[in-house]
C-alpha cells in the first residue's frame, strides 16, 4: 500500500534577515507500481510573497505511459486490462502534483469513476463463457455484437469511456487531472497523459472491431440475471454521469477535505 505524509520546515538563508527565511510545506505520495515505487512529492515554497511547486518523481512521464505501451501486443483480455490499469494510475496520480485541493479531488474524482468503469468491464468479461469456461482472449469475443449485441453495446460504451471519448465518464475524469497538470504548469506531464490516451484507445478500438467486424468462433452461454443488473447499473453510470456530474464531484471533494484538515 501506498503512504501518505506531510510537513513544515523552515529554512534559514543564512541572512539575519528574517523576510529572506523560506517556509516550505510538502507532502509525498508513495504508491508500489509493481517494479519498483514511484514518489511524487510536492512542495510549497514562500520568499517574498512568491509561491512555487515543485516535483520529484522516477521517470513520471515513462511511468504514465508504461502501461499503455506494454498492453499493445497483449492477446489476452485480462491482462491487456491489468496492463492499461497500470497507465490508469499513473494518470489518476497526475492530480496530486501540485498539491492543491482541486488537483486531490481529481484524483478523487478519477479513482471514482475508474472504479465504476473497470468494475463493470471487468465483470461484463467473467460474464462471458462458452461451455461454463471464461473466455481468454481477444480473439474469443469476435463477432460478439451479432450474438449478444447489449453485451457488445454495453463493452464497447465501457472501452470508449476508459479511453476519455466525451460525454461519458472516462471524459471527465481525464480532463479534470489534465487541468490540475496543467494548472501547475506541468506541460510535459500533461502531453504524456494525452499521449498515454492515445495509445489506450488504440488497443481498446482494436477489441471493438473484434467484436463489430470480424466472424465468431464460438458460442456464448447465458448471463445470470443478477449479473446483468450489475452491469447494465454501472454502465449507466458511465454512460449518464454527464447528467449530473456534481454528484461525484461533491462525494470526490468531501473526501479530499479530509486531507486538508
């Protein structure tokens, strides 16, 4: 699991004058990425009236798109998604940077709707078997839109909402993270996350064509109605968030005050 901490000091300029003192407040964010862990920390700096944010990290923009690159010649559906999980994080983490209220609710806000998202792609694949065995790859899943076209529907909505096409959620959870980057002049950061987006959306338009072009191989056996209720709950609110964004807004922004208590 990841930590969390933060601080103040006071470092001296080595002046008796006291206006020249530098108060720092910073805090960090340690989060495991499976080959090693990445630090993102940022720190507040006072002189003068003036106010500058700072950023250490391993790499961060390699990071962000490690993921994306490393699920492009995955076959097998679970971990192509594990991988894209990877970029996800990376991405999502953009919000704390600059230490602001704003860029730790996008990250609320992104963890928020991910968690919708990849709950209900994740559940609508286990969904699919053929002869009571889970289907594997992509390959396994073709023709699927003219078997099962809600289901095709239903993976093909999540996909597009999990590489940040608008209006649906995944939309929104970008763009909030993206401005918080942006808001703390973090270009090069924010031209990563676009281009980890890009590479995303490659592999994910790759598993709709699978499933809208290309002829079926096997069969599939039919969805339990209570898995159905799940899936079609949680795309509707990645399909409806549009509506009435302010719900996760609020709920994303009680939660990041508890950090600024």
């Amino acid at each position: 699991m990841g930590g969390f901490s933060a601080g103040y000091s006071i470092m001296d300029s080595g002046t008796a004058d006291a206006s020249t003192d530098q108060i720092a407040m910073g805090a960090s964010y340690t989060m495991p990425m499976g080959d090693g862990s990445m630090m993102i920390r940022y720190n507040k700096q006072t002189t003068d009236g003036t106010t500058a944010t700072e950023t250490e990290g391993s790499n961060y923009g390699v990071k962000v798109t490690m993921g994306a690159f490393s699920a492009i010649g995955q076959r097998n559906l679970k971990r192509l998604l594990a991988y894209s999980s990877i970029s996800h994080m990376g991405f999502a983490l953009m919000g704390v940077i600059n230490g602001s209220f704003d860029g730790v609710r996008s990250l609320s806000l992104y963890m928020l709707i991910y968690l919708v998202m990849s709950l209900a792609l994740f559940i609508s694949i286990i969904a699919l078997k053929n002869n009571d065995e889970h289907i594997e790859n992509i390959e396994d899943i073709s023709g699927l839109a003219k078997i099962n076209p809600v289901m095709a529907l239903i993976i093909s909505i999540l996909l597009f909402s999990l590489a940040g096409i608008p209006p649906l959620a995944g939309f929104f959870a970008k763009f909030y993270v993206l401005y918080a980057a942006i808001d703390a002049k973090l270009y090069y950061l924010a031209i990563f996350g676009v281009l980890s987006s890009v590479i995303s959306a490659f592999y994910y338009l790759r598993i709709i064509k699978v499933m809208y072009f290309e002829e079926s191989a096997i069969s599939f056996d039919p969805i339990s109605k209570r898995l159905k209720t799940i899936i079609y709950l949680l795309t509707a609110i990645t399909l409806l968030f549009f509506l009435r964004p302010s719900i996760f807004i609020n709920f994303a922004g009680t939660a990041s005050a508890s950090l600024f208590i």
